[in-house]
C-alpha cells in the first residue's frame, strides 16, 4: 500500500512540476535608441516662416546639402530608430528581436525660408 501511495505522489508532483514548466513564466524587455529629431521637434517648424538659420538652430547642422539649378536649397537630416526586444519564455524559449528603421527628413528652402519639408526612406 505504502508504495501505490508513492507513485501517485510521484506522479501528482511530476503533474504540477511539468505544468509550471510548460506555463513558464514571460519576461519582455525594450530597449529603443533613437538619433535624429522627433515629431514633437518637426511640428516647430513652419513651412514658410521658419528661416535657414532658426531650421539649423532648432536641429543642428544637416548630413547633407545641395543647391538646385533654381537656387533651391536642400538641406537633408538622417533619423534611425533602434529597438532591440528581448522575449523569455522561462525556461525554454529566448527570442532576440532587433530592428533597425532609417530615413531622412529633407528640408526644402527657398530665399532663406524654409519651403517644404518631406520624410524619405
């Protein structure tokens, strides 16, 4: 009798350690790195009323400039955006996820007044 009773105490403890096993536990970690500017800084400026040198005060000097055959002047701002998540389902299952989105924001002035601006990439 003794050992019926522990096999069914095996057996149950083999149950409840297997499905806390099998649940785990999740852990999830973020980590995001940003360069460039964002929104809430491209909403200051004012197609139109912005000048050149307020642009450059506001977001430091450009990556890249150029001047039209019109005398448009272009000016060009890089932006990445680094995100690196981390999924643990304990103890099995460790999922590194890294993503990597960049673009430029160009910046069109014309007669030292900022134009237009548009996002690429």
């Amino acid at each position: 009798m003794r050992l019926h009773n522990f096999r069914e105490i095996a057996l149950c403890m083999s149950l409840v350690v297997t499905s806390a096993l099998l649940a785990g536990c999740v852990v999830s970690n973020t980590d995001e790195q940003y360069t460039g500017f964002g929104d809430d800084t491209l909403k200051q400026i004012r197609c139109g009323r912005t000048t050149r040198d307020q642009l450059v005060a506001t977001l430091g000097e450009p990556c890249e400039q150029h001047v039209t055959d019109n005398g448009t002047e272009i000016l060009k701002y890089k932006c990445t955006i680094k995100k690196d998540n981390e999924f643990v389902l304990f103890p099995v299952v460790i999922v590194n996820d890294k993503e990597q989105t960049e673009y430029t924001v160009a910046f069109e002035i014309k007669d030292g007044i900022v134009q237009r601006y548009w996002k690429e990439g």
